[in-house]
C-alpha cells in the first residue's frame, strides 16, 4: 500500500489566502499521515516532509489560531514517523525557539503553546528510542530557551509539559553536555515550587531531582537545591511530600557525589518516613530500603564486621520496625546534620519546629547508640521543646525523648542527664528526663534516690506551676515503678519511700491550695501513698503519723511578712489539709501555725486559720491516743491556737480572726465531744462577750458550740444560758434558730448532796427553775411566729425542757394560754407532747 501525496498542490493550498482553506488542507493532511499503514516506509515519508517542511513551519506563524494549532499536530504526525534526521530537529526546534524562546510571549494562545512543549518532549521520546539523543546537542541553547520559557509559563499545564520534557532530558542527556544549562533550568524550577497547585509543585520537583544529577556539585548550586526544596517537607498535600522523599532517594541512589550531601540528602527521605500520610510512608520505605542496600553493598567490609556484633535493642518501641543495617549506616555517618536540626526545634514557625522534630525522631532511631556521644547537644533543645506551646509539637518532643532513652546507652547520659536536671529545674528538662528515664531499662538505686532527693528539693517541689507539679508525681510513680526492680534492703527502699512521700506530700498540698480542691493532681499523689501504705503493710493514717513531720519541716520562712498566696503559706494550708491534726507532729504544727499568726499577713492568717477549723472536724479520727491524752493535746491546742484570739480586737483584722477562731473551736466541739466536755468549760469567760458579738459570722459559731458546753456549775453557767437566751432576739434568723435549739439543751451539773447544804442545793435549783420558765415563755411567745424554722427549733426544744421540768411546763403553758392569740394551737402543741407519758417512757428506759 503506498503513501502517495501531492506535495505541489498542498503547498500550493498552504500559501492560499483563505484560512479556511489553509486550515482544511493541514487538517487532511494530520489524518492522511497519522492513518498512514505501518507498511509505508519511514524513508518515503521523509521525502514527503522534506518538501513539505517549510511550508508546515510557515504555518506555526499564521495569524489565525486554528491554522496554527493544525500545523503543529500535522508536524507532530509526521515526527512520530520520522526517522531520526538531525536536519528535521534542527528545524524544527528553531521554529519552535523563535514561537517560544523569546523574551516577550509571541504564541498568546494557551492551547498551542502547550502543543509546542508536548512536540519538543516528542522529539526527544523518539529520538531517545532510537539512539541518537546526541543531536540534541548541537541545539540545546534553543531547546533550553523553549523549556524556561514554558516553565515561567502562565498556563500550569504548559508548565507541568515543560518539566516532564525535562525529566525526559534529564535522564538521557550526557551530563557534560547538559551541565552548562542546568542553572538557568534549576533557578525556573524553583519558582513553580510555589505554584498554587499541587500537581505543578510535584512536576517541579521530579525535574528538579533529574537536572541536579547533572548539577556543578562544587559550587553553591547545590546549597540552593537543597534550600529550596527542604520546605516542601512541610507541603499539605501528602504527593508533595512524597515527591520530596522520592527527590531524596533518587539522588541517594544515582548523585555521583551523593557520599559528600549526605547529610543534606536525609532530611528529604527521613521526613517522610514519619509522615502522618500512611500512603507516604508505604510508597517511601520500600525505596528506603534499597538505599540502605546500595550503601551495605558499597561499605560490605565496614559493616559486615559491625553486623557481627550488632545486638537487638532490648527496649525497642512497640509497633516500629528497626531499620536495615544499611540505613543505619547511611544516618550514622551524617550525624553533624544533628546541630542544624536542633537549631530548627526552637524555630518561630509551629510546621519547622514540627518538621525538625519528626527528622530528629528519624535520626534516633536510625541513629541508635550512636546518637550517645551527642547527647548533652540536643538535650536542651529536646527539652525545650518538650513544653512547646503548641500540643502537637510538644507531644512529638516527647517521643523523641521517650526513644532516646530507649535505645541510648543508659550508663553514658544518665550522668548528662541528671547535671542537666541540677543545673535547670525547669519544668522542660523535668518532662524530657522524665519521658527518657521512664522508657529506660535502666536505673539502680542510688540513681533513684539521688532523682528523688533532687526532686525533694524546693527549687522542684516548691513549683507553683501545674505542669511542673503534675510531673513531679509522674515521677515520682516511676521511680516506684523501678524501685522494684533494684537491688536494696528493706531499709534503703523505706529512705526512698520516705522521700517519695515528703515530696509526693508537698506538691500535692501546693496543688490543692491553687486549685482551691481535689483535682487530678492531688488524686494521682494519693495513689501514689496508697502505694507506699501497700509497700510498707500499714494504714494512710499511720503513714502521716510517720512522716508527716518531715513535710513540714520544709514549710520555710514562715517568719516573714507573707500573704496569702506565698508558697510556704500555701503549703502549709495544703499539708494541715492533707494530713489533718496529729498527735504526732501537734507540736510542730502549733509552732508553725504560730509563725503564720506572728508575721504573715492578715489574709495568710485568715487562710490558715479556715484550714485548721476544718481539719478539727476530724480530730476524733485523726488523733488516735488515749482519751487522758487526747483531751490534753486539746486543751494544749486551744490554748496555744485558739484563746488568744477570742478576746475582743479592734480592727477588721481582729474581727476576722475572732471569727475564724470561734469557728475553730465550734469544730473541736464537734470533732471530739467527749474531750470537749472538760476543756470548754475553761473558755465560759469568753463566751458572753462572744455571743454579742457585732459579726454574725462570730455569733453564729458562738451560739452552734453553745451546744456542746457540759458539766458547769448553776452558777458558771447562768451567765452563758441568758446571753444564749438573748440570742432568740438577734437580728439574724439563722442565729436565732439555732439559739433556740441550743437554749432545749442546756444542762447545768447541780452540786451533789454530800458536797452542799440543803439551802445551797434549793438555791440552785430555783436559779435554773427561774430561767427554765424565762426560756419557755419565750419559746411559747416564738412558737407562734410565721417563721417554719424557728417555729420547729421552739417546739423541739419546748419538748426538751418540758420532759427535765413538767411542773415549770404545765405553769408556763397555763399562764400563755390565759393570754395567747390562737389557743387552738397551743392546745394542739400541749396535747401532742404527752408529757407524763414520755417521763414514764424514759423512767423505763
């Protein structure tokens, strides 16, 4: 079958002066070529073209851009038959210099701008098949010129065309001839780096790691490629960054000086071993892999010796494959990367700092025992980092610490890493040693009671900041964790638990005393004390009784001018909640209360002296001695804490601590009421002047312990039972309430009959008799109030003093109902009391 065209009459039609015409013939003639059978020889369609050639090229200058277009892919149809003819590319790729390697855009449509790249890129796809790339040699100023000029092109499918051409070249081209313009190329590829979509960043990319095979790698060039191209690492879309790694492989596998950047290299290919993109990672490793393989095959000797004696690391991280041998060595030998990634840990941008972080995890892991020596480099910064403001940063810190104290030689950084704890007490290098030692195997006793020691000290358990504090605990548990494991006596491992429970006591109270309540904190320190009391087979209780003078020994300064919110202020308020009150350490805590009282502020005063009333709530349960004993703690407590303030002050001041200490006392009345009995009784001077008092707050309290006062004389008692009975007048409804409750239980101790005359027993009785009946005709006069409340406290105690005196009841209620209001309801109240039947009741009792 033959290829028979009439050149004459197509040229004839080419040079016509109707476009449409000249359009029609080109178009014919794309289709009679590009149907041509396989059969028609290459040499015949040569012959075709020579005499067509001109008259084709002619048309890539037409001003209508359908003749233009039509041109182009009726060239491009027969370049695909062609055979190779340095004649055909010379001209081509002239006319195509002239349409596209010009300073100003001479081709304004898109469309055939694009098909000039896609002919170029098709030239050399054949001529590359068959051999003779080498005479593009003589033309690659003007391919050149084309292909920088497409890749500043406006249009990305232009500009992607134009790097896939380059690719092309790149891979065929001798890097002699190629080398004088791989400049001019790399500098036009850096600017689509920043091209708003991905898929133009991508195809910059893999140009850029063809071309830089080719690069001068004497001079700044590649410094520049490498600049460029680090940040991409960093790329939101996962085949950026995957293209990066693929950079990186390629020149680690191909770069004729690749042994001389290696440590520029690695970031590229590391990086993307710990992406977040599972595809990522999936489509680097295997290519990692056989960069590891490559670099084993070309050092065998060196590393043949070191896999002999090369142990498994006995800590490994759980879920991570170790890496070859191979990509072990290639990271070892690049360990000066190390300071240029630690300086990037501590950059302003959050993606850098990031960034530097997952390559330093990468270093590590590869890096393993070798990393040791470089430890106290990259120690602070990962510390630093390890309290990053951003949470994603500062949790990747942490697994790069956490590995590092896995596969580091323990005995050769614990020594950095406890002067780096000495030397900072901050709450970076705490986190960072904490995430390392507790990954760690190792640990001996001494290192646990030198880290326990240190943390005991106030420049770390004195903290004030949560963070710091809430690893302190954490610390703390795993120092519990390894004491286990170490070789002590019984009595080493109680000296390591006595200062696990001191500080594990003192950070917990800071926290508490900031929180203003139980938070997580306070609960993790409580397990950890649950876990001594376990250890050492006694109770909580015992514990504090124990140690807990010991805690406060270490509440400083006291004797200063301090407010409220001074640490030794706080601690304080924490460890008497924590600990509460103790026959054991009473004295101490007496002394240091004292202290507070003396020189601390009003406000420091007032804050310890709430504390103390609410841990006198559970001294019944708290002092565990003796009644003899306890009752004298108590009095010893009252006397030294108490007394003094309850004497009238002037000032707001005075006020407050009157008020606090009546509180107090309120809650010893309750907390231990047989003890109570005999040591209140000694405090009846004070109680008048108190239960007057202008603060409510004051009466309050002084009313509520009026109902604990037992075992006084008629005559000790009177005063305190009318200025009580006084108090059913008082301007607050809560005070009065409770006065009228407290008023149902007073019982005064009548002298006995051996110990008194006749006469002085009578007298005593009347004296009670005459206030029994003031109180119930206020009561009665009460119980008629709308108030519900007071209404139920009148009734309630009515009903207690008429069980101790019926005669004064049926007397007081006679003469109220001569004179009451509504006698419906005091009918009703009398009735209801049964008053003979409940004495004969109690009589049987």
């Amino acid at each position: 079958m033959s290829f028979d065209l009439d050149t004459k009459a197509i040229c004839s039609e080419l040079e016509s002066s109707e476009h449409r015409k000249r359009s029609a013939t080109l178009l014919k003639l794309r289709e009679q070529c590009e149907q041509a059978p396989q059969t028609v020889s290459s040499d015949a369609i040569a012959a075709d073209f020579d005499e067509l050639y001109l008259h084709l090229l002619k048309c890539y200058d037409d001003r209508f851009e359908s003749v233009r277009d039509r041109a182009v892919l009726a060239v491009s149809a027969f370049l695909k038959r062609l055979p190779p003819s340095d004649f055909h590319l010379l001209n081509v790729v002239s006319t195509l210099a002239e349409r596209m390697g010009q300073v100003e855009t001479v081709e304004p449509s898109e469309e055939i701008r694009l098909l000039y790249v896609e002919q170029l890129h098709l030239m050399l796809r054949q001529y590359a098949q068959m051999g003779n790339v080498g005479v593009f040699r003589e033309c690659y100023a003007q391919v050149m010129k084309v292909l920088v000029k497409a890749i500043k092109d406006d249009y990305a499918a232009v500009q992607r065309e134009a790097c896939a051409t380059v690719v092309q070249l790149a891979r065929v081209a001798d890097t002699h001839e190629l080398q004088p313009y791989t400049e001019s190329l790399v500098v036009s590829l850096y600017g689509m780096l920043n091209h708003r979509h991905s898929a133009a960043r991508i195809s910059a990319l893999e140009a850029l790691g063809r071309v830089c095979l080719h690069m001068d790698a004497s001079g700044e060039s590649m410094r520049r490629f490498f600049m460029e191209v680090s940040p991409l690492l960093m790329d939101s879309m996962p085949l950026v960054r995957r293209e990066c790694g693929q950079v990186g492989v390629l020149l680690l596998l191909e770069l004729r000086d690749r042994y001389s950047f290696f440590e520029r290299i690695l970031p590229l290919v590391l990086c993307c071993l710990k992406d977040d993109s599972p595809e990522v990672l999936s489509f680097i490793q295997p290519l990692w892999v056989k960069c590891g393989e490559q670099f084993y095959d070309e050092n065998e000797a060196e590393l043949s010796q070191q896999e002999i004696c090369d142990p498994q690391v006995e800590n490994y991280p759980a879920g991570v494959q170790r890496p070859t041998i191979g990509c072990r060595g290639l990271v070892q030998r690049s360990l000066r990367l190390l300071m240029l990634i630690t300086r990037e840990t501590s950059d302003w941008k959050d993606n850098v700092r990031l960034h530097a972080l997952k390559l330093l995890y990468q270093f590590v892991l590869h890096a393993e025992a070798a990393m040791t020596a470089k430890f106290f480099e990259i120690y602070g910064q990962v510390a630093h980092a390890c309290c990053d403001r951003e949470p994603i940063v500062s949790a990747e810190a942490k697994k790069v610490a956490d590995l590092l104290g896995r596969v580091l030689a323990f005995n050769a950084w614990i020594e950095h890493g406890f002067d780096g704890l000495e030397r900072n007490a901050r709450e970076s290098f705490l986190k960072c040693f904490y995430y390392m030692f507790t990954a760690a195997l190792g640990g001996s006793y001494d290192h646990l009671m030198r880290l326990c020691k240190l943390l005991k000290s106030s420049d770390y358990s004195h903290t004030l900041k949560p963070g710091f504090q809430l690893y302190i605990l954490k610390m703390l548990e795993t120092v519990l964790d390894k004491s286990s494991k170490v070789t002590a006596s019984m009595e080493q491992l109680r000296d390591l638990y006595e200062l696990i429970y001191v500080t594990a006591m003192k950070v917990m109270s800071l926290s508490y005393a900031l929180a203003g309540d139980v938070n997580a904190d306070v609960e993790r320190g409580q397990v950890i004390l649950k876990r001594i009391v376990a250890l050492e087979e006694i109770t909580l209780s015992q514990l504090h009784e124990r140690w807990f003078h010991l805690a406060l020994l270490d509440v400083e300064n006291l004797d200063a001018a301090l407010d409220e919110n001074a640490e030794p202020v706080l601690m304080l308020y924490g460890l008497i909640h924590l600990g509460g009150i103790r026959s054991t350490y009473l004295p101490q805590l007496i002394e240091k209360v004292q202290l507070v009282f003396g020189h601390c502020s009003d406000s420091a005063q007032v804050r310890i002296f709430s504390i103390l009333s609410i841990a006198a709530l559970d001294w019944g349960r708290t002092v565990c001695v003796e009644r003899e004993q306890s009752t004298q703690l108590l009095s010893e407590f009252i006397t030294a804490i108490v007394e003094p303030y309850l004497a009238w002050k002037a000032g707001a001041s005075g006020e407050a601590m009157r008020s606090m200490a009546m509180a107090t006392l309120c809650a010893l009345a309750q907390g231990a009421r047989e003890e109570a009995r005999e040591v209140l009784p000694t405090l009846a001077k004070h109680m008048p002047s108190l239960l007057e008092d202008r603060n409510v707050t004051t009466r309050h309290y002084a009313i509520k312990a009026m109902c604990y006062f037992q075992g006084m004389s008629v005559e000790d008692f009177k005063p305190l039972a009318y200025a009580t009975m006084q108090r059913m007048d008082d301007p607050s409804a809560g005070i009065r309430v409770i006065a009228a409750t407290a008023v149902g239980k007073m019982r005064p101790v009548f002298k006995e009959e051996a110990a008194a005359e006749e006469g002085e027993r009578e007298h005593e009785r009347e004296v009670w008799e005459a206030f029994v009946k003031r109180a119930m005709d206020l009561l009665l006069l009460y119980h008629e109030s709308p108030e519900k409340d007071m209404k139920a406290a009148a009734q309630k105690s009515l009903t207690e003093l008429a069980k101790s005196h019926p005669e004064a009841w049926e007397e007081r209620y006679k003469r109220a109902l001569s004179m009451a209001q509504s006698k419906d309801e005091l009918t009703n109240l009398y009735s209801k009391m049964s008053i003979k039947d409940e004495a004969e009741a109690d009589v049987k009792d």
